[in-house]
C-alpha cells in the first residue's frame, strides 16, 4: 500500500486525460494490468512537465486566494502524478523500469535541498508532497526557476518518464 495520498481533483484528471479513472484510487487499486496503469502514470507524469513548463507563474496574482489554489493544485497534481509513477515503477516487474524509476527518486533527491525552499519535500521512500503554506508563503513566479521549462530538474525528470514509456508494454 502506497505511503501518500492523491487528491483526486480536476487538475490531476487532465493530467491523466483518456486515463482519467486512473487519477482515482479506487480505481487504481482495481487495475489489474500494472503495465497499463504505468503507461497511464508516464503519460500523465510527461503531461505535468509540460504544463509546468508552459504555466504562467509570472501572471499569477499572488494576492489572490483564486491565484494561489491555482498553483497549488497544480503543484499537487504534478507530485501526485509523480508519485503514482514511482508507485507503478518500482512494482513493475520489468527491471529497467525499476532502475529507470530509482533514477527519477535520484534525480529528486539531488535537488531536494532547493526544492524543500519551496515547499515541495520527499519522504524517506522517495514520494513528493506539497505544502499549501508553501504557496501561501511564497510567490509563485519563485517556482518558475525550479520547475520551468528551464529547469534541469525538469528536463531529468522527463528523460527518465520517456525512457520508462519505450520500456511499458501497456497491452501485456
């Protein structure tokens, strides 16, 4: 059993797109297929990049509650769809999908200094979370150095989740 919990919420449903009974636990957990499910996750985890890499931190109104939830569950969406990915990842019984998923944990370890900054931190299995203080305490075009489409960050963690996607058979 996983160690975080999803929101299930609009924003992480469109990560999920076609996929979206997926963006539901109880639905996951009804999944018998753990390579669709992962396939589900990548795609859902590349789509989060993407729209962090396009979102508009800099528009944001940080005087605005509406401003603030909307980076906030954008954020979570983006950690929940991460972690579904290693969720997935490290259960797989395809061991270069397992190495692959213990180099995005990696990867999310070595900027996990400046992510805890802003408010994003890792427990000791790897899963990310999102403080909402966080968002309240900081302005949000601060996130765009971290996640952008700049973001180094950014651009491992997408190698990786296209690397696993070539190695999921989703119709096993």
């Amino acid at each position: 059993m996983s160690s975080f919990s999803i929101t299930n919420n609009l924003y992480l449903r469109t990560l999920y797109g076609s996929n979206r009974a997926f963006a539901s636990t109880t639905n996951r957990k009804e999944e018998t297929c753990t390579e669709k499910l992962s396939a589900a996750d990548q795609a859902a985890l590349r789509k989060g990049i993407k729209g962090l890499a396009d979102f508009e931190f800099d528009e944001i109104d940080d005087d605005t509650s509406a401003g603030k939830t909307k980076v906030y569950n954008t954020l979570k969406a983006f950690a929940d769809a991460y972690n579904n990915c290693l969720e997935t990842g490290s259960s797989s019984s395809n061991t270069s999908v397992q190495r692959l998923t213990n180099k995005m944990k990696s990867v999310s370890s070595s900027y996990s200094d400046t992510l805890d900054k802003y408010g994003i931190t890792f427990d000791n299995h790897g899963y990310m979370s999102v403080s909402k203080s966080a968002v309240e305490n900081i302005h949000a075009s601060n996130y765009k150095s971290i996640l952008g489409s700049d973001s180094s960050y950014m651009k491992e963690l997408s190698k990786y989740s296209s690397r696993i996607s070539t190695r999921v058979d989703a119709y096993a």
